[in-house]
C-alpha cells in the first residue's frame, strides 16, 4: 500500500467521483407525518397512515384521484351482470411487479384469495370477506363472484387497502411480506427503520411512462406537531400533514412555504342515543341541534378550518344530499324542549371520544351552547381504552350508558354505503359497529338494503336521498362541523394534496430545483 | 465483595417474579379491548374477532399470565400486537438509542452540576453561590418540553446550526441532552452544594487546614470525596429514571428511544410490550443500585460489604 504511488490514488478519486456524479441532481423528497407506520401490508393496516403511505409501491385494480373521483387503475374496465353478483374486470397489460413478475388475472386472484381466507386474520378480512370466489377467465381478465348483492363493491375494490400484492412475493416471504412490499407501485420499497423512517426509490419499470418524477421518497414519522412545523421551516422535510390549527399563521408567514386547508369529508357531529329519555323524544333531539352555533363552533375550536355540517353525509362522498346546515335558533330550541316538557332543561352527560385538545374545546364549547337552553352536561373525555369499553364494546343496548356523544367518521370507501350503514342502520348498534345514536328507522334500513341490492345509478340515487332526508328529519344526531384538512409543503414541491379522506395522493409528485 | 454482588444478583430473581405478575395483573386492569383497539376504528365484529385470535386474547387470564411467564423464562417475550414483531425486537432497537442519549446527557449535567455546587459551597453566600443555584432552581423548574422547543426554534430554526430532530449524527445529540440534562445537572448541584456544606464543617476538614494544607487539597481530596456518597447515590437514581426514556424529550425530538415506545404501547394497549418495558426499567434500577453500593466501597473504602 505505501509504495502505491500517491498520485494515482488522487486520479483513481477523481474518476470514480466523475462516474458517480448523477447525470442530473437527485430528487430526494421527505414527508413528514404524524405517526408510525404499523405495517406495510395495506391488507393488515387499520390506520389511514399506513395505507397512504403504502400507495408508494402498491396500487390497486381501482382508486381514487386526489378528489376522491374512482379511477381506474391497474384495470382497463368492468362489467357486472344484472343480479349484481358477478363482477369481470379486464386487467391493462404489460405491466410488472418490481420483482420482474407479470401483473395478471392469477395475481389477482391470488390476492382475494389471501384476504378472504379467515386463516390469515388479515385486519381487513370484513372489508373483502363478500366475496365468495375469484376465478382466472384468462391472463387478463378476472370474475369475481359476490356472496350477497353489493352495489358498493368496486368502491372497495378502489378503497386503498385493495391492492395488488405479487404473489410471488408472497410466496417468497410468507408472513414477512408485512415487512417486505412488492408491488406494481410508482417506487420500490427501500427500507424501513421502524424507529426513524420508511425510504423508497423510483421503479424503472413503472408502466406509466414518465413517472414517477422524483428519484426518492422518505417517509418520516414525527410525533410531535411542533416539531414537524419546525422541520417544515429548515428545510428538512418538504411537505406535513396534520398542521395544527395554531401553527397555521407561523407558517403562512415563511415566503418558501404553502399552507392548504383542503375540504375533507371527515365529519363530526353529536350523536344521542334515542333509546334513552329524555333523547327519545324527537323535539327534545331537534331543540339541541337549533341551540348549538355551527358557524361559531368552526371558528373557536378548528380556528376556522371547517365549517357548518351541510347534511348527514359530506360533500365529497358519493350520493350526498345538501340538507342543511342545521340553523341556529336558540327561540326555537326553547319552544321545542318547553313542548317536550322540559322548560328548565335536565342534566346529563356529554362524552367525546377523544382526549386531544380540539376535543376538549369543542366540548366545552358545546357545555356552553347547551347551557343557553338550561341543559347542563357534565363532559369527560374518553380516552382510546375507555371509549372502547364504555361505547364501542357496550354489549347491551337497552343499558347502553352514552348519552351525548361527540364524534367524527370518514367514510374510507368514499360511498355512502360506508357513511350511513355503519353508524345509522339498526343493525349497527354497538358492539358490532358504530351506531352510537341506536338510532332505528325501518324506512332508512330499507333504503340502505335497497340501495345495496341495486346496481341502476339512478335507483341507488333516490334510496340514499330518501334516507338522508328521513335521517335529517329524526335527527338522531346534531350534525356539527365539516373539517378542513390543513397540510403545509415547500413551494419547489407541487403534485401532492391531501385527500378528502385525509389520505396523500402524490401520483404527480415533482421535486423544483 | 464477589460474593456480595452474586447475593444481590440472586435476590434479583424473586423481584423481577413479583414485578412482572403485578405488571400483568395491572396491564390487564386497565379498560379497553386491545383486540378492538388494533382492529381499527371501523372493523366488523368478525374482523375483531379474528384479530382477538390472532393476538392470543381469547385465552383465558391465568392461561395468558402461565404463557408469558414461561415464555419470559426461555427469554421469549411474545409479539406486540401493534406490529406483530418480537417485542425483544421491539424493545431492542429503541433501548441503545435511549442509552446513549442518557450517557450524554449525564456526563455533561453531572460535570456541570458538581462543578456549580462545588463552586457554590466553597463561596457560600457569596454571588458565586447565588448565580449558581439560580441556575440550578431555574434548571429543575423549567419543563423539558419547553426548554425543548424553545432549543430548536433557537439553534435549528432560526440560527440553523443544528438539525431539529432524529438521531442518526452527533449533532441530533445536542439539543435532546441538553434538555435532559438540565433538570439532572440543576439536581446534581443542589445535592452537591449542600453535601459539600456539611462536609466543609466536619472536625477533619478543620484538621487539615490546621496542618496547613493548601485549600485546594483541602477541598479537592478531603471534601469531595467524602462528599461524594449522596451525590453518587442521586446520580444512580436519576441515571435509572432517564433510562426509562424521557417521553416528553422523546417526543419532541423525535428519538427512537424507550419513552416514545412506551406511550404507543400503552395507546394501543400494547401489553407484551408495556410488560417488557416495565419489567426492563425495574431490572434496570436493581442493576443501578448495585452499582452505587460497590462505587460506595471505592469512594470511601472503610465501608466493607459481606
């Protein structure tokens, strides 16, 4: 080594360094968000995070565009036969997993198959366990039969933990594959320290042609939302979602950074449980719904990112109807809980089903609002555990001890299926899902199964507005406030927006010099 | 001695049994359904389930406690039900994160603190005295996560001197053990200081400046020695509690460490990890302990174990 003479070293440096000098500069781009990822498999994921996320190397057969718009994705087209039992999807061709294996009609059956076998416990089984077989007609066409007629189906298909996972990979690392994601996806999975941070690098052989735009994406879990506000402004992250309301200004204030509220369809209301008095009279239902201010509520605690629920199902979802907002009249309110027998108003309870600090302004807020017309509620706020004990197990509804319940729900399918049946059908009272109301209206059940059973658009259209419109009339719950959705990103940064489901959308992701 | 540490090493064993039934029993007091929890917000009946067999709960509790004991025993802590992993995994890669930015954050504050307390007893009352132990109750009252905040809207945000948060360079190290270690240096001069007081009084002390030793000698390897034992005994303490991992300075600058796992953990009802980790930090203090006993022994070698 000593006699190596020093010059060719210094050479040899050089070149290399010549060679390795990219042709352009590299595009590394980093999100910052506000949790862990629990797994990369989206069929194993509950939390919107992981999955949104995970759409860097999964893609489905269908999706949603950054408005929620269904797209097709690694499908050309569908048919479905009249009863609605039988779906046929036509697959696009020539495309590749990044292990170098064919996407095609056996990986998609290879993929349902895993998820609707209950032996694999995947956390996503309810979502898919509809259907009853899939079958390879030939390469690129799959039939998929349904155990019950379901017209919501292809919004679950497109729902972003149906994906197409290879199967050879599957094979290949058997339960691993949580760990280890092989997909037809826009980047290749990297690596993943859990601790720090998720990376993935731009797949050469993505089948849409100039795409991705950028070399590398990492994905960096913050916990702590000042801290990611602080990233944000040196520069070490381009682009976070959640912005909490108060770091908003900070950051409008810096000249490189952009803030967008987007509209979502996350919306919170009140839920009374119409089992119990005094909230099984209806009057005593709408005089609390007239005695709260939306417009108020929106400004004191979303610091004006949201605004007036205008129905029960948000707009953004599809066969929403435009009710309301619900007005303020506290006149009104007085008259009806007066006609209900109750002129001085009662006490009683008001639960939220979360502990953050937004929670507890709305709730305070609500106290205060409630007080005008004399009822005076006592709040707690449920931590995750609680809630699960006290509301989403309560195994019995008779005794059920939820009384005033504030709340929030997206529907992650983007129908009005998953908006209505799961917190307003009779059959979803707890524990099996989340009709916190036990609200049970024969003519709103009817309408949901009618609506499920059809496939004619026009027909699905009227059953929901029918139900929307009776919900609306029995108002089982005050419906409160839509949010808005609050990302900041570096203005060299364009072509990722945070979805009405506060899911990312980052297909068009580019990086400015 | 040898034969004092293996006894303690021995008792060891019956503490961590008692520890980790009671953390058993109390992991599984508390309300909430993890099964439920990990399923997610809008899972089915039967997809709870299947997640309920999946993660072994619908054992029953004596039938879990006996699979976790003897699981404990062949060094298999189970699988979290978060991620499905081992949790020695789990608790594995967080701990050396939480280790080395304990390291660093009690090497500077207990240099820093017995500095500042020395300095204090030797000119008591006098403003030496005073600047100190301003420093030092402003140390233990500020709270972590401002101090913390306020530290990298400083030095990251606005001067851009360092990096907000992570912990893969020596540079992430600065900020984070600065905010850990103010309370401990704050504590270690306060301790210091008034261990010194009482020393500085005592009739050898008196002895040696008769005989006409230099102050300094008289200080340096009459006082602090002796002053030592209640410093040393403080800073095992503190050492244990920044081991467990500080969540609030972890949670601020994002470290990978024990702190930040804990409060996942317990958020999702976690319970083989929150078992673990309880079960770690109490293994942790014992071993701790330990340690000051025999540094006892060195510092002032009249004290004889048997």
């Amino acid at each position: 080594m000593k006699s190596f003479p020093r010059s060719l070293i210094v050479t040899a440096l050089a070149l290399g360094a010549l060679f390795a000098a990219p042709a352009h500069a590299a595009k590394d781009v980093v999100f910052a968000v506000a949790s862990t990822f629990t797994t990369t498999d989206p069929y194993d994921a509950n939390d919107t995070l992981s999955q949104a996320m995970a759409k860097s190397f999964y893609e489905g057969l269908y999706g949603f565009d950054k408005d929620m718009k269904m797209i097709p994705v690694l499908a050309e087209s569908y048919e479905v036969t009249k009863d609605g039992l039988t779906y046929i999807v036509k697959l696009k061709k020539g495309i590749k997993f990044h292990d170098g294996t064919d996407f095609n009609a056996a990986a998609v059956k290879a993929n349902f198959d895993r998820v609707t076998n209950p032996d694999n416990k995947l956390k996503r089984y309810g979502l898919y366990s509809n259907i009853g077989k899939t079958e390879v007609v030939d390469d690129y066409t799959a039939k998929i039969t349904l155990k019950t007629p379901f017209s919501a189906f292809l919004n679950n298909l497109a729902h972003p933990s149906g994906v197409m996972i290879s199967p050879a990979a599957m094979t290949k690392y058997g339960k691993d594959i949580s760990a280890n994601p092989v997909g037809t996806g826009p980047f290749k999975f990297v690596e993943w320290q859990r601790t720090d941070y998720l990376k993935v690098a731009k797949f050469d052989g993505y089948w849409k042609k100039g795409y991705p735009k950028v070399d590398t994406i990492t994905w960096k879990p913050v916990v702590d939302n000042n801290s990611r506000a602080a990233m944000m402004q040196t520069g070490e992250a381009h682009f976070t979602y959640p912005v909490p309301y108060e770091q908003a200004e900070t950051l409008k204030a810096k000249p490189e950074l952009e803030v967008v509220a987007a509209p979502s369809i996350v919306l919170r209301y009140l839920s009374m449980n119409t089992q119990q008095k005094p909230f099984d009279n209806p009057k005593v239902r709408e005089a609390i719904a007239y005695s709260i201010n939306k417009d108020a509520l929106a400004k004191v605690a979303f610091g004006g990112y949201a605004f007036a629920a205008p129905g029960v199902v948000p707009e953004g979802v599809e066969y929403n109807v435009k009710l309301g907002p619900w007005p303020y009249d506290l006149a009104k309110a007085k008259k009806l809980l007066a006609e209900a027998g109750y002129p001085n108003g009662f006490e009683t309870e008001l639960w939220s089903a979360y502990n953050h600090s937004t929670a507890q302004k709305v709730t305070q807020f609500l106290q205060q609002q409630l007080g005008q017309i004399g009822i005076k509620a006592k709040i707690t706020l449920l931590e995750a555990g609680q809630r699960v004990e006290k509301v989403e197990s309560w195994q019995d509804p008779a005794t059920a001890p939820v009384r005033l319940y504030y709340v929030g729900w997206s529907s992650s399918t983007g129908e009005a299926d998953w908006a209505i049946r799961p917190l307003l059908a009779s059959g979803s009272f707890p524990p099996s899902l989340f009709n916190t109301a036990y609200y049970k209206s024969d003519k709103v059940d009817a309408d949901i199964k009618a609506a499920l059973a059809t496939t004619d658009k026009t027909e699905k259209t009227k059953f929901y507005r029918d139900a929307q419109e009776q919900i609306w009339k029995d108002a089982p719950w005050a419906p409160l406030v839509v949010e808005k959705l609050l990302s900041a990103h570096n203005k060299k940064l364009t072509g990722v927006y945070t979805m009405p489901d506060s899911s990312f959308n980052f297909t068009e992701v580019d990086l400015k010099p | 001695m040898l034969q004092y540490i293996v006894k303690r090493l021995l008792g060891l064993l019956p503490t961590l049994l008692i520890v980790g039934g009671l953390v058993f029993m109390f992991v599984h007091l508390l309300p909430g359904d993890p099964a439920r929890l990990a399923a997610g917000p809008d899972a089915t009946p039967e997809t709870v389930a299947l997640v309920r067999q999946d993660l072994g709960l619908d054992r029953s509790l004596p039938e879990q406690f006996v699979r976790f004991t003897t699981g404990v025993l062949r060094g298999d802590f189970g699988r979290s039900l978060r991620t499905k992993r081992p949790v020695s995994t789990e608790v594995g890669e967080r701990f050396m994160p939480t280790f080395w930015l304990t390291l660093a954050a009690m090497s500077w504050s207990v240099v820093i603190g017995m500095l500042i307390g020395v300095v204090s007893a030797v000119w008591r009352n006098r403003w030496p005295d005073r600047l100190g132990m301003t420093l030092a109750v402003s140390g233990i009252s500020f709270p972590a996560f401002a101090l913390g905040m306020v530290l990298m809207q400083i030095f990251a945000v606005q001067l851009n001197w360092l990096p907000t948060v992570g912990a893969a360079s020596w540079k992430h190290y600065i900020l984070p053990s600065l905010t850990l270690g103010a309370a401990v240096a704050a504590i270690m001069a306060r301790f210091t200081r008034s261990s010194f007081v009482e020393i500085l009084q005592e009739d050898y002390v008196r002895t040696a400046r008769a005989k006409g030793l230099s102050e300094n000698v008289v200080v340096i390897k009459h006082g602090l020695r002796n002053a030592l034992i209640p410093v040393v005994t403080m800073m095992g303490l503190q050492f244990g509690f920044l081991l467990g991992g500080s969540i609030v300075v972890e949670v601020v600058f994002n470290w990978p460490g024990m702190g930040r796992l804990l409060v996942d953990a317990v958020d999702m009802r976690d319970y083989p990890v929150i078992q673990a980790e309880v079960l770690l930090f109490s293994l942790e203090f014992i071993l701790i302990n330990l340690i000051v006993d025999v540094l006892y022994a060195v510092i002032n070698p009249t004290i004889r174990y048997r």
